[in-house]
C-alpha cells in the first residue's frame, strides 16, 4: 500500500492524523507538492485518477482518494483504538457528526482559505465574497459545537473519533487566514488545545 499525501493540505492531515492515532507505520508515505503540480501529471492521474491528495493505492493498484473512505478502509485493517464506532449506535453517531463536521465547518473553511489567500490563487479562481460568506458560514456553525462540546469530551462520542480528527484538520488549516475561534465558543477551544496536545497533531505537517 501507498498513501500520496501533501503537507499542509486538510484532507490529507486527516488520513495522517487517523493512523498516527492508531500507530501506523507500514504504509510507504509519497510527498505531493501542489503547488509544484505534481499531482496533475499524466502518470499520477493515470495511477490515481484524480489531481487530489489524499490517495491511497492498494497492492492491486486500486485507488481510494476520499480521505474518508481511505480511514474507513484502514480502520479494517488497523481496528484500534477504535475511531469509527463499535456498534450501530455508536457508529452512526460517529458518522453523523462527521458529516457535519465535514459539511458545516471543513468545506467552509476549505472555502474560506481557498477564496481567500493569495497563496491559493495558484490554485483556484478567487472570488473574495465566496470566502467571506463562508466564514461567516463556517462561524454560525461553531454554535452547534460548542452546545454539544458543552455536554461531551469529544465531539462524535466519549473519546476522540474521525468527527473530531475532520474538524480539528479544517480549524487548524483555517488558521492561515487568522480563522479564530471566538470567546463565545469556550467549550470548542477547551477541545482545540486538547486536540492540539495530542501527539498525532504533529502527523502529517
Ligand atoms: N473529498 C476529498 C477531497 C480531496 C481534496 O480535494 N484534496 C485537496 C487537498 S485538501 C486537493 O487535492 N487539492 C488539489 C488541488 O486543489 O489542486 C477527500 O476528502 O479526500
């Protein structure tokens, strides 16, 4: 197995994050640099069909590039700490807030840097107002976790799971545009400096 990765881009960081958790170490790790575009050539899009990182190549030259798919797939192989539930409840639980993880703060924030710093332009037709709406978008939806980080540790169940590693990897991507978690969210950054502890914070930057 082969992961490409890229430093400090969010959806790899997660992939990284989610085996540093687990201790996973056998996995040849292949440094992507986009802004090199070294993930637009015609041999890394004929291996992996799309120009985007995370992927991970199987030993039968399978390609899994959605770095939610690749955890799921390693989780398999790789069941502890458990990160993804160990029972229908939990499970769904688990996936329900990763998904508003993903679809109420990373797309956002991903929204919010793309459009939004000049870094990025070599990667996307910047259009200011897209970032600012979706900061302000990615800021309402803090609201909800901060009410839910009010009764719980961890964001997806009572220890950390793929719900938290999804919104840590976009707050902290965020932090290039100076994306601030406000004072009215004091349980969120209670959890962002516990999360920022955690020696897998180190994974993949
Ligand atoms: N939904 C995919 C998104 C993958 C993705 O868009 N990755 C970004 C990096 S965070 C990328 O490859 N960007 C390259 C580009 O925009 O040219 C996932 O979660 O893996």
């Amino acid at each position: 197995m082969k992961l490409y990765d890229s430093r400090l881009a969010p959806n790899p960081r997660r992939v990284r994050w989610f085996m540093a958790e687990k201790g996973v170490e056998d996995i040849e790790i292949v440094l992507v640099d986009f802004m090199k575009g070294e993930h637009k050539t015609t041999e890394y899009r004929a291996e992996v069909g799309l120009p985007v990182a995370p992927a991970l190549i199987l030993d039968d030259g399978t390609a899994i590039t959605e770095s939610l798919a690749i955890c799921r797939y390693l989780e398999h192989f790789y069941p502890e700490p458990n990160l993804l539930g160990r029972d229908p409840k939990e499970t769904a639980i688990i996936e329900m807030w990763t998904r508003r993880a993903e679809l109420l703060l990373a797309n956002p924030l991903m929204l919010g840097v793309r459009h939004g710093h000049p870094a990025l332009a070599a990667l996307e037709t910047q259009v200011p107002e897209v970032s600012q709406n979706n900061i302000q978008g990615a800021e309402k939806a803090l609201k909800l976790f901060e009410r839910r980080l009010s009764e719980s540790e961890f964001i997806g169940a009572d220890r950390l799971t793929m719900a938290d590693i999804v919104a840590i990897a976009s707050l902290d991507f965020a932090r290039i545009i100076r994306f601030q978690v406000p004072e009215t969210a004091p349980n969120v950054k209670r959890w962002l400096d516990a999360m920022r502890a955690r020696p897998a914070a180190k994974a993949g930057m």
